[in-house]
C-alpha cells in the first residue's frame, strides 16, 4: 500500500481504474483526516469555553489560533468541516464507483461482471449503512445510559454577553474528546 502513494505520483496511468482508485481513495483519506482534526477542534474549542482549565494537551493543540474568539473559530471550523463532509461523501461515492468498474470489468467472473456493478456496490453502501445506523439505534435505545456512560451531567456555563447560565453539553460532535474516562 505504501508504494502504490509513491508510484501514483511517479508514473501515473489515468487510463487504469486501479490507478483511479488508489488515488481516489488517498485523497478520500487525507479529506476525512482534515474533517477529523476539524471535528474535534469544534469539540475543543466548545470544552474551552466551558472549561479553559481542563484542556488536555490534544485539545490545547486543537484550539490554538482560536482562544481569542472561540465562537467564532468554532462557527469557522463548523462550516469548513462541513464543506469537507460534502467532499468526503463525493469522494466516497466515486472511489466506490471506481472499485465497482474495476470489478466490473474483469472478464473472468461470471458473477462479478457487468456495467451494474458501480451501481450495486454504491447501493450495497448505501444498505449496509443503513443496517448499521438501525442496529446502533437499537442498541442506543435499548441499553440504558447508564450503562453507555457513567458520567452524563451537563455542564452549566455562562455564555459571555449574558447573566442566566445554563446546561450545555462540553461535545459538538462524538468524537474521542467526548467520551469520559471515569
């Protein structure tokens, strides 16, 4: 795997579907890294204003450039994670499209064969995510919280320009900085 980023850059083959997989599928990956560190950079930064103190050394990293203005960074880091998203699922459909017409065009499988096999295997995406959302669901309802996380209070925070606090969750996304260690 490790060549195949060296010599997608060195010798390039835009006729090859296997060259426009790989190189769809690195740049699927580098999207969903920024969209990563984004997300949690809007967790960080919302744990910064309801706890400036409590920053671990990740989330100090997460939240520089943006400890002046933390609503606003975070508004900021909201919208280009969103952007990115958008670029992902993009991304996403595409890479599969390619694996499925690399599929598709081999000869020599009688049930991997045919101009439908992009489609099929967008679709099966589609489905298998479907079935993972509905089981997560299940298991969300089903199991008590306090069985899936043993510290669950809400925070209560003063937003600045205001007298009233109240309860606000420390988490914009599920991400690894919501998860408690207790």
């Amino acid at each position: 795997p490790w060549r195949m980023a060296i010599y997608v850059l060195i010798t390039p083959n835009p006729t090859s579907a296997i060259w426009w997989m790989g190189t769809l599928y690195g740049i699927y990956f580098m999207v969903l890294s920024v969209e990563f560190v984004l997300l949690n950079r809007t967790a960080a930064l919302q744990k910064l204003l309801a706890t400036p103190e409590e920053l671990n050394i990740v989330e100090r990293l997460l939240t520089i450039g943006g400890r002046k203005n933390p609503a606003g960074a975070m508004l900021q880091s909201k919208n280009i994670s969103r952007i990115f998203g958008i670029t992902a699922l993009c991304l996403a459909i595409s890479a599969l499209s390619t694996l499925g017409g690399v599929f598709g065009l081999l000869g020599s499988r009688a049930l991997w064969h045919g101009p439908m096999l992009p489609v099929y295997f967008v679709l099966s995406a589609l489905v298998g995510g479907t079935a993972v959302l509905i089981l997560a669901t299940t298991v969300m309802v089903t199991v008590p919280r306090s069985r899936r996380r043993p510290s669950t209070s809400a925070i209560s925070v003063k937003t600045p320009g205001s007298s009233s606090s109240r309860p606000r969750s420390t988490c914009a996304a599920p991400t690894w900085s919501c998860w408690s260690t207790a």
